[in-house]
C-alpha cells in the first residue's frame, strides 16, 4: 500500500494551532487541503493564517515565491461538511471529547467515499473508542502529530482495535512522503510518547516530595548529569503544569489507576493554585518581571583524596577509573566478590546509586548514573545523617578534581538520574512485551518526540542487562508500592541474571 498521492484532496477538520499545522504539513507537501471548522468563518481566518505562516517561510528563505503561490492556489476553506466528499484523507484536530469526536465521524463516514482514510490527532483519547460509532472502522487511524506540526518530525501512527493493516500502512507511508518519521504503534494509553515519558516527570516529581532536593537542582542534575535537554520542573512549566497534569492524570486512569503511572500530589496543588507554568507568570519557577532563577545547589569546593581503592567492576561507571587516574589520583583496583565499591582514605565508601539507601550501611556515599561521566558537568552525591563528614568531603573533592560541579541530595534511593533511566527503561520493556511498539519505533519515537539523549531500550541495552531491573528490585524492596516493581517485560527482555532464572525454574 502505497502513500496518498499528491493529487488527492487531504481534509483537516478543526482550524485551531494542531488543525493549521497540519494543513501545511499537506499543502507544502503538494496535496490539495480543504479546512473546515463548525464555527462559521474560522476556515477561512485559518487559511489566512497558515498563507501567513507560507509567506514567513519566502522572508526566511525557506520556500521560493513561486511554491508558495502554488501552495496558497491549493488551499481551500470549506463552509460545509459536504465539501470535504472527495478527500482522500480527513485529519481531525478538534476538541478533546469523545462523543464530539464519535459525531464528526459518523457524519464524515456518509459524505466522503469508502477508501478514504479517517484519522484522528488525539493525544489522549482512545483511537479504538472513537472508531467505535462507525460502520466500517477498518479505515480509522490515529495521526499524531506533535506541536508545531511543521517543524516537529515525529508521527505517532496508531491503529485501533479494529484499525485495518492496508489502512495503518496507507496512513505511515502518507507521513513519510510528508518529510515525517512515521512510527506505529497499538491503541494504548499515551501512545509511545506520553506513556513512557511518565518518569521523567514522577520521578523528578518524587525526589521532591522526599525532601531530596530543589526543583532547580534536580533539574540541573538531570540536564547537566543525565544528558536531558530541560528538566521536568522547567519543561513542565513550559508546556503548562495543567496540561501536563491532565496527561499524567488521563494514562493513569486509563491504566486503572496503575501505580506505575501515579500523579504526583505536588503538581496537583500546584495546578489548584493557579501556578500553571510560564502562561501564568508562576510555577515551579516564577516568570514575574525581575524574578531570579534559583541556582541548583552546588557544594563548595574542597580537596580530593590522594588515593582510592576500587573494589569489584563499576559496571555502567567503570569510565570513571581512567578519569580519575588522568586527574593525578592514585587508584588501586582490586577483584572482590563483595560487590562494587570505592573505598576512600577515610575508611568510607561511594557506590553508584544501585536503590538503597546510605542510611543502611555504615559511612557510605552514592553517586548518580550518568549518560556520559566524561562528558558530564554536574554529579549528584546523596548521604545521610550517618555518613561521615570526612567520606563527604572527599567524594566531593574526588568529583571536583575531575572537572565537575557537585550536588549533595538527601538520602533517596536510586537518587535522580538513576531511577528516571530505570523506570524509562523498565517502561520501554513492558511496552515492547505487550506489542505496543518495536524498540527501533520506541527509541525514535523518544528521541524525536521529547528530545531524550537516547532512546531507552538503547540505553537499557548499554547500561547492562541486569542494571535496570536490579536497581528497580532495590527500589521496589524499599517502596513497595507497585510502582518500583521490575516489569514481566523487563524480566522477559533477559535483565535478570541467570542464576535468579534457575532458582524460580
């Protein structure tokens, strides 16, 4: 099955932000595009308005004069449902609400011919539950696209329950011809996208409410450490704290109330506030003229220790023994059994965050994951009320002399960065086990989508096939929720040792 061609007329109902970026998308593509929107007179402001957005484009160089006018010639508002009968495609982009979108539907189904392709741009709503109310809803598909439609490449191609394959294809290779990356995926809850994103947001969210950190310094590790573009305290405030509430509060209900994926109390008192992010002036932050940006916390600077002994393999930090040898600290290693620790002249030790706590062991200190150790310009070091002064010191100054800004969180276990890569990873797992997505779609659709440094099954894949999972069993031992317990998926996938295996066959 091939994509739509050209000379077939694309329809896009709805004439809001989504509903015009989306016409341009076609239009600039070469199809013929028909808006329509239920209030009289908005098809044609939107046409005005994506025309503008055409001449933008010849200002900036982006599109020659002669396309534009050629594109402006192809674009059509339409008064009337009626007009929409020959569309090859129909795009919806109207509001979030089930009946009103099943109503649309029903009536496009009697007007437009039976090989037109019905899509939907929902975010939130169920592909199969809007497919429902038709006659044939072997033709019906999710197309989500994400804002702004014409600079974003990522496509979220979904198919319903009944969704036929020819259909699903049809609409994948449309988007493909548009300059799109096209992903598919099964009719779940938040698609790829705003399913596994969850933990970036919870988990960050979760620090927080333990007392483990700042909002600035949480997102500063997660940036500066963690390789993420923003941090989910910014990024939240940008796309607004409501909507990105209402997301969050939509999957885990249509999860039935999955612990996995549980709100965070925080941010709903934030959202009763009226604390909304940057289009409210509040949020996490404050927007307000002359408001200063809180600075992460950062420890003073202090001497490294002469000498460290490593005891067992650093596994995903093992980076770090080159590092500190090229930064004159002497390093002894040595083959223990006993697990993975650096022992410190103070007699103290630092372990990569593993989901226990410092408050456990005698004078120890844990440092974050990090996606590259060389790279990176900010650690996180966590400790509790008894670990020794002198092991602190010196886990600070040991991080310091390699070139890095240095955090000290409170005694959460799995710290920041760890238990977001954990849960991301976890999550990716389960949604491949249960055929929502292949993990090529699911990394593309993570990279692109929301920007992350790697995709999550990649980066379960270069962490180890044990370390997600047994970081996720310490956590779950220490909040046994539900919400920290490893995935049958993740299991599945081989990130459990073998002897674990052979002791439950």
């Amino acid at each position: 099955m091939t994509a739509i061609d050209q000379s077939r007329t694309v329809a896009v109902v709805g004439t809001g932000t989504m509903g015009q970026g989306i016409a341009q998308v076609a239009l600039v593509a070469g199809h013929p595009v028909r808006l329509y929107d239920a209030v009289a007179g908005r098809a044609g402001e939107a046409a005005d308005a994506v025309g503008a957005r055409l001449d933008r484009l010849v200002e900036k160089g982006r599109m020659d004069a002669a396309a534009r006018d050629a594109a402006r010639a192809r674009l059509h508002p339409a008064a009337e449902l009626a007009e929409l009968a020959d569309a090859a495609l129909v795009v919806e982009a109207v509001v979030e609400q089930l009946p009103v979108k099943q109503d649309l539907f029903t009536s496009l189904e009697e007007i437009v011919a039976d090989d037109c392709v019905l899509a939907t741009n929902t975010s939130s709503l169920s592909v199969t539950a809007i497919a429902g109310a038709l006659r044939h809803p072997g033709r019906f598909v999710g197309l989500h696209f994400f804002n702004p439609a014409p600079l974003l490449p990522l496509v979220e191609v979904v198919s319903g329950f009944a969704t036929e394959e020819a259909a699903a294809t049809r609409a994948y290779e449309t988007a493909k011809a548009w300059g799109k990356t096209p992903v598919r995926c099964t009719d779940t809850p938040g698609f790829i996208v705003n399913r596994i994103a969850r933990p970036f947001y919870a988990e960050a969210f979760a620090v927080y409410e333990e007392s483990g950190a700042d909002p600035a310094t949480i997102d500063a590790v997660l940036r500066e450490c963690g390789g993420f573009r923003m941090g989910p305290f910014e990024l939240t405030d940008l796309i607004g704290q409501d909507v990105n509430e209402a997301v969050t509060r939509s999957v885990w209900e249509s999860f039935f109330q999955s612990p996995k994926f549980t709100p965070s109390l925080a941010q709903r008192r934030l959202v009763e506030s009226g604390r909304h992010g940057r289009k409210s002036g509040r949020g996490w932050y404050s927007y307000e003229e002359g408001a200063l940006r809180p600075e992460p916390h950062t420890a003073p600077a202090t001497e490294p220790p002469s000498h460290i002994t490593v005891e067992g393999d650093l596994g995903p930090a093992r980076e770090l023994l080159g590092m500190i040898r090229e930064a004159g600290i002497g390093v002894r290693e040595e083959d223990e059994d006993r697990g993975t620790r650096i022992l410190l002249p103070s007699g103290g030790q630092l372990a990569l965050a593993d989901g226990q706590t410092s408050a456990e062991f005698r004078d120890v200190v844990y440092f974050d994951l990090a996606l590259d150790y060389r790279t990176a310009t900010r650690i996180a070091l966590s400790a509790s009320e008894v670990t020794g002064w002198e092991t602190l010191r010196q886990s600070i100054g040991l991080f310091q002399a390699l070139g890095k800004k240095v955090s000290v969180i409170g005694d959460v276990p799995g710290m920041i960065v760890a238990r977001t890569v954990a849960m991301l990873v976890d999550l990716a797992a389960d949604a491949v086990a249960k055929g929502v997505a292949t993990p090529q779609d699911i990394d593309t659709a993570m990279q692109l989508g929301v920007n992350y440094p790697l995709g999550p099954v990649e980066w379960g894949r270069r962490l180890g096939r044990f370390w997600a999972h047994e970081l996720l069993d310490e956590l779950h031992a220490r909040v046994p929720t539900g919400r920290y317990a490893p995935s049958l998926g993740l299991y599945r996938q081989g990130y459990v040792r073998p002897e674990k295996d052979e002791a439950g066959a």
